[in-house]
C-alpha cells in the first residue's frame, strides 16, 4: 500500500467512528424508553381522619378567683377597761363556736353601777307607790266631801302619779343599761369562725369602739369570678331565677388548687354582681363553698382566705355540637377535611372554644373526614390516603365474602 492510501485511511477511521456514534445517539434519541412513555400517577399523602359526629355538649366555663369570707366583721368594744382575760383560740388563726367568749374586760365598776341602779329604781319604785296611795285618798276625799261628777286630775294628784310612773321606768332603763354594759364585757363570737387578725392583749385597757380584732365565719366562704363577655350566652346566670318561677340552682363549680397537696372543691353560683367591672370590663359572679374547712377524705390542704384557686363553671348543654380539637384548627379560621380522595381546606367559624376544642357552628357538616394530622401549607385538591382505610376496605370485603359464602378455602399443604 502506498503511504498517500495509508495517510487516507490514517484520516477516514476517526470520522467513521464519528459517524457511527452519533448515529447511535440519535436513534436512543428518537427511540425514548417505553417506561418514560407511561403517565406516573401523582404521589399521594398519607394522613388521619376523624368522622365528624353531632354529641350533646356541656360547656364548661374557665374562670380564676381568690377565697374571701362570705361573712367577715370586726370586733369592737361597747365598754371601756382593762382586758383581764382572752381566749386561747383568740390568736391569728384560731378558730372558735358561736358564743364562746373570746376576751373579758374588767366588770366590776359596772357591776356596781347595776347595784346603784337597782338602788334607785327601787326608791322609784317607792316613790310611785306612795303617790298611788295619795290619789286614792284624795278620791275618797273628794267623794266624803259630798262632791257630785268627775273629780279633776288635779284633785287626784294624777301629775304627781304620772311623774312618779316616769321616775320609775327611767330607773328600770337605768338597771336594763347597766346590766347590758355588765354583759357587754364579755366579747362573745357572733359565729362560729376564725380569727384572721387580733390587735389587742391581756392587761391592755381599751375605750369604747376600739378594735379587738378581726374574725370571718367558716360556714361559707366565696370566689370572685370573672366570665369572659363571650361566656356569657353560655350560662344561666342566678339573676334570671328571679322571675323564674321553675329556676334551679346555681351553677355547679369546680374549683382547684396547687397549694401544698392541691385539692378540689365543689361551690356554686349564688349570685351575679350588679355591674360590669370598670377596671376588667368583664362580669363577675360569686360562687360559694359550703364548709370549706372540713378535714378532706383525699388529704388535701384545707382552703386559706386570699388563696387562688382556679374554676371550671358549668354552662349550658349544646344539643347535636360539631366539637373539634383546636390542634386541628389552623389560624384560628380553617380546617383541611377529605372529599372524594383529594384535602379540601375549609373556612369555618367558632361559636365557643376553651384551651383544647371547639364548638364549630358553620363551614363543615356532620359525617365529614376531619384531618387530624398536622399539616402545614397544604393546597386544596391534594391527593391523599387516609390511614388505614385500605385495611379496612380490605376488612369489610373479607367480612362480606364470608358472610355470602363465597369465599374458597385453600387447599392443605401436602
């Protein structure tokens, strides 16, 4: 071969390999694969439903106050003088019965001026009978005298008889006054109680109106509670049982409390305050604890005046309620439901919601596939699955075939 045939070939062999190549690309090219050539279905998202079912619902009311006595006075002196004796149970804390006498001033001089009373109602008393037995004489004498018709009031000494009658009931005041003042030494509870603060001791001399100290009653003590403007429709508040002639009672309050051991009591509404609060702009109602201080069966820590208790007040009943968690509650405005496959975001609107569900009241119906796994920015139309729903379809097929007798049992193993 010549070396000119030898250079071509040299040359040619690259451009034919060339040629080849990219025959070869354009036919992978033209020719795509047959799996490129079929139509993917979308992904489809796997989520949680609840079925929304219509149940009665109790609203129960979230509200906060502080334990105060529902009955509270001061004690003060009537009399002046030494305090001589005071009741072991009259310290800050203490408690005592209606009727037990909780400090005793000094009643001597008092008792004397009983015995000066009675001194002298007893010469009133004298004095009276006296002038009796003159306007008798006189009378007789009047009539001895010969005298025809009614005698004058002079002639019977009927002044004297009357200002005799007068000095009498005025020593019998007198005796009444002293022997009250005598009593009155001895500071009595008005009621069964506690001492919350005492200001006075033994061997102190007080005046009239000074404070000894001060007690509540342990019967009954009360909760301020504020509701929330938007609660208000969702209670029956006591001041409409005025003219209700079929009202019940209050509501029912269940009130708790972290202090020491904790604790849980039942109260009731007895009463709603005749203005809204200027300062919270909101209405508070009372509710009262019978017997606050009774040893508790659980061990809890009795109630302490001025403590902070939190309540749950119970309100109306909603009939056939469409109730949903707030977790599935997005923005406080709208909610993903399942229709036909695909997520539909759904407005909603909220009657009422406390801090874990919701009373809907329009935007989605009974029977509806309630998404209850969180979501976040989620279009509607998005293909989804629900969650076990393909066993259970699998289930209810089976369940079916059994229960025509259609289905066929498998052959033993040999």
């Amino acid at each position: 071969m010549s070396n000119t045939t030898q250079s071509a070939a040299k040359f040619l062999a690259p451009a034919v390999m060339l040629a080849v190549l990219g025959g070869f690309a354009a036919f992978l090219v033209l020719q795509p694969p047959e799996q490129a050539s079929r139509e993917r279905p979308p992904p489809r998202l796997v989520v949680q439903a609840m079925t929304l079912a219509p149940k009665d619902y109790t609203v129960m009311l979230q509200s906060y106050g502080t334990v105060q006595p529902r009955t509270q006075s001061m004690l003060v002196s009537q009399v002046p003088g030494q305090i001589v004796a005071i009741n072991p149970a009259f310290r800050d804390g203490g408690f005592f019965e209606a009727g037990d006498i909780l400090i005793q001033i000094d009643d001597r001089d008092f008792k004397a001026d009983v015995k000066i009373a009675e001194a002298s109602m007893l010469e009133a008393r004298q004095a009276l009978v006296e002038a009796e037995a003159r306007s008798e004489q006189a009378l007789r004498d009047w009539e001895r005298l010969g005298n025809s018709g009614e005698p004058p009031a002079l002639v019977l000494r009927e002044p004297q008889l009357q200002a005799a009658r007068a000095r009498l009931a005025s020593a019998e005041a007198a005796v009444t006054k002293a022997r009250l003042s005598v009593e009155r030494t001895a500071i009595r509870a008005p009621f069964a109680g506690r001492v919350l603060r005492q200001t006075v001791d033994l061997g102190q001399v007080v005046n009239a109106n000074t404070t000894l100290g001060e007690v509540y009653a342990t019967d009954i003590v009360e909760v301020r509670l504020p509701l929330r403007n938007s609660d208000l429709s969702f209670i029956d508040l006591p001041e409409q049982f005025r003219y209700d002639t079929n009202a019940t009672d209050g509501a029912i309050v269940r009130f708790a409390s972290d202090l020491g051991q904790g604790g849980q009591w039942q109260g009731k509404v007895v009463r709603t305050e005749g203005a809204i609060d200027p300062t919270a702009r909101q209405l508070f109602v009372a509710a009262q604890i019978d017997e606050p201080f009774r040893k508790s069966a659980d061990g809890a820590t009795p109630l302490k005046i001025g403590q902070y208790v939190t309540a749950l007040v119970t309100g109306k009943t909603i009939e056939d309620a469409l109730i949903v968690p707030n977790e599935n509650i997005y923005q406080g405005t709208f909610v993903y439901v399942v229709e036909d496959g695909v997520l539909d975001r759904r407005r909603i609107s909220v009657s009422w919601q406390n801090d874990v569900e919701s009373i809907v009241a329009g935007g989605i119906t009974a029977g509806e596939q309630l998404v209850t796994t969180p979501l976040g920015q989620v279009s509607t139309g998005t293909r989804v699955t629900i969650s076990g729903a393909a066993d259970a379809d699998r289930r209810d097929r089976s369940q079916k075939a059994i229960a025509s007798g259609t289905t066929t049992a498998s052959a033993p193993t040999p």
